[in-house]
C-alpha cells in the first residue's frame, strides 16, 4: 500500500504504508492549513503537506494539496 498526495498542478509525493505507520517519518507528516495562526500564504495553497522528518534533503512538500490517496499495488 501506498499514500498518494497530490497537488492541483500535478505534483504527487508519495509515501510507503509502512513509512507512514511504522517509522519516525509518519510522525511527521502534517496536513496544513494555517501557520503561525494565520492562513497559508498564496503561494502554498489553501492547505499543503508537509514530511518534516525526512532525512535527505528534499523533503517532501506538497503545496496547493487536492487530495491525498491509498493506493495498493500488489495483490
């Protein structure tokens, strides 16, 4: 299984279902909407992802969030 968040221009990060439920990572993957207490600037969109435990650099951020999917891929 994998979790799919996708971006309105496309942009998809993508996350194991182990990652996410089983490692340090998943602890720190957040769905947004407000920093600060104040809405997301206009280049974030009106909420956005963020994986701020990722070890590497590039972390996996996805602004302008549409939807987020569990996908399976194999049987």
């Amino acid at each position: 299984m994998v979790v799919v968040a996708t971006a309105s221009d496309g942009y998809k990060a993508v996350f194991s279902w182990s990652e996410l439920f089983n490692s340090p990572v998943g602890e720190g993957v957040l769905v947004f909407f407000e920093k600060d207490g104040m809405p997301l600037a206009d280049d974030e969109g009106r909420i956005a992802l963020i994986s701020a435990k990722d070890l590497r650099t590039g972390p996996r951020h996805v602004k302008w969030l549409q939807g987020i999917e569990v996908r399976k891929i194999a049987d």
